[in-house]
C-alpha cells in the first residue's frame, strides 16, 4: 500500500510520517519510508546515522541511473534522456517488487530498525538557480508507478508542503493520502486546497489532526474538514524527546496516540487497491505533459511511450 503524508510546513507531518513507519515496523511489517520534502528532515526523524544516510545515494541525484533501471527493454522507451517523471511503465519496463528484493531499495535504500529509507535529497549547488525541486520528486513518481506493491507491504512518503504535489499526477498515485492538520484556520486552509484539487481525480484526502488538545480542539477540525477527519493526535512526551535528539524506545509512546496510528492502519487496510485506476490515471498525466511541454523538451512524441494493453498490477509481473 502506497501512503502519502502532506500537510502545510510545521504541521508535524514528517514526525507522523515517522511514528506511522515506526508503528508499522514495530509490528513486522515491511516498510520503505521515502522522504520526499525540501526539508530532508525524516532520517532524522526516524533515528537514522546521518552520515551514514549521507553516504547512501538520493534518488533524486541519480535520477539518469533509476531512468535506467526501470525502463528495462521496454521498446517504447529508446533511452532514458526520452523518459520524464511521468513515463508509464509497459512491457519490458522493470517493474519493482515490494516486499521483497528489489534493484531500487538496493541502490537507494538506508535501513534504519527495519524500515528502509530512501530519500529524493537536497539541493546542490549545481541545483541552484537552475531546477525547481520537482525534477528531484520526479524520482519518487518513476517508482512509484513501477512499484509493484502488496497490502501487506507499506511505502510511506513524507510529501513537500502544501500542494505543490499538484504540479505532476504524483498526488494520483497513492493508495491512502493522510493530510496532517493543526486546529488553526491556516491548518485546515491546505486540506481546502487538497480537497478542491482531488476532487475530479478520485483521490480521497483523511486528515489527522495533530497537536490537538482539548475537545474543543477536535470540535474546530471536525467543523472545518467534516467526514474527513480520521483521528487526532495529542500531545506527546515522546515527541516532544524526538525533537530534542532523544531516541525513546517506541514502547513509550503514550496508548492514545499509538491507538491513533493503529486507526490509520485500519484506514489503510480498508482501502482497496485499484490498479486499473492506477493505471488509466498515470497514462492521463503522462499524456498531458508530453503534449504540455515534455514533447517539446525531449524532441520525441512520449505518448508513443504508453502501452494500450499495459495494465499494472501483480499479474503484470
């Protein structure tokens, strides 16, 4: 299952993004954390060796090799100077497994007590005044769309802030999309914006309200989000150890915050996955920005690249 945290800047949803992968991982189960903001902030988050993490490469700086990778010998794909972050995979693409052993978690992957974590990485100097981050989140839509998961697998991406997921078919690509929210009026603005954006697109926003303190607290966000909002997280001793540089042993978070992490998991084992959805929506998005400007920047026709008979899924494999 494919799962993407987003929310407006300081609204805490790297540290969600972080104690989900880490609930997740206390229970066994396979888990790929992607840290896909400007601000790289979730190795920290989950406890990684930073110099360790530095040392392992960024998708988004290697961005020609995972190119590589996974267009395989798709002949619809003659190199990877012609693919752009929305190229969909047909046949002879590679498509990755997860769980199991797979050439990206390889190449890309830093385990951190059992959760494998990859990273678009930051800016360069080379970057600067050059390229927007989005060529760098591009990384993370190319495997996404070659990502061959199961529910008993989850990825969890911490998303930039705001809505600048919105700028590629990246935000269709998920199976459960959680919204972090402060109960605050610019808290609940970004799920506005999120709701307005998805609503034509069949992707269905859950928002967490986190730093919520009082019942009147919960009162504020169910006002504002409604039938969207699937729990709220309070205050957090453990949290609040994280942001110091502490590592607490997880078994410390306090029971009503664990239970909120169980609740999205149960939000996310309801959720069916639907590839032929998956499917039909990265061709739309593929379509529209080879004719909106990849077309032009690659001097090729992309929309050749689409295989009508592809399907994605498990059987496609």
């Amino acid at each position: 299952m494919k799962v993407a945290f987003v929310g407006k800047g300081g609204s805490g949803k790297t540290t969600l993004s972080a104690l989900y992968c880490r609930y997740l991982a206390s229970l066994d189960l396979p888990v790929v954390a992607i840290d896909a903001d400007i601000n790289q902030h979730l190795g920290a988050a989950l406890g990684a060796d930073e110099d360790q993490l530095d040392a392992t490469p960024a998708m988004g700086s290697h961005i020609t090799e995972l190119k590589e990778l996974l267009r395989g010998d798709n002949p619809r794909i003659a190199s990877a100077e012609e693919m752009v972050k929305t190229t969909p995979p047909g046949a002879g693409s590679t498509l990755v497994p997860f769980p199991g052993d797979n050439p990206v978690h390889n190449r890309f992957g830093y385990d951190v007590d059992g959760i494998t974590l990859m990273r678009t990485g930051p800016f360069s100097e080379d970057d600067l005044g050059v390229a927007c981050y989005h060529s760098k989140v591009g990384a993370v839509e190319l495997y996404l769309n070659h990502l061959v998961d199961s529910a008993d697998g989850h990825v969890v991406v911490d998303m930039t802030a705001g809505a600048d997921a919105f700028a590629s078919g990246l935000f269709t690509r998920f199976d459960v999309t959680f919204l972090v929210a402060e109960p605050t009026l610019r808290g609940v603005s970004v799920f506005e914006q999120y709701a307005e954006y998805a609503r034509d697109h069949e992707v269905t926003i859950h928002v967490v309200g986190n730093k919520v303190h009082t019942a009147e607290d919960m009162e504020f966000l169910r006002e504002h989000v409604g039938d969207a909002l699937a729990v709220c997280v309070g205050p957090s001793d453990y949290v609040r150890a994280l942001e110091k540089g502490r590592r607490p042993a997880f078994e410390t978070l306090e029971d009503e915050n664990l239970k909120a992490l169980a609740w999205m998991r149960d939000v996310v084992d309801a959720t069916p996955q639907d590839w032929p959805r998956f499917t039909r929506q990265a061709v739309e998005f593929h379509l529209r920005n080879a004719r909106k400007w990849a077309n032009a920047a690659t001097g090729t026709d992309l929309t050749q690249q689409v295989d009508p008979t592809f399907v994605m899924g498990p059987e496609s494999r």
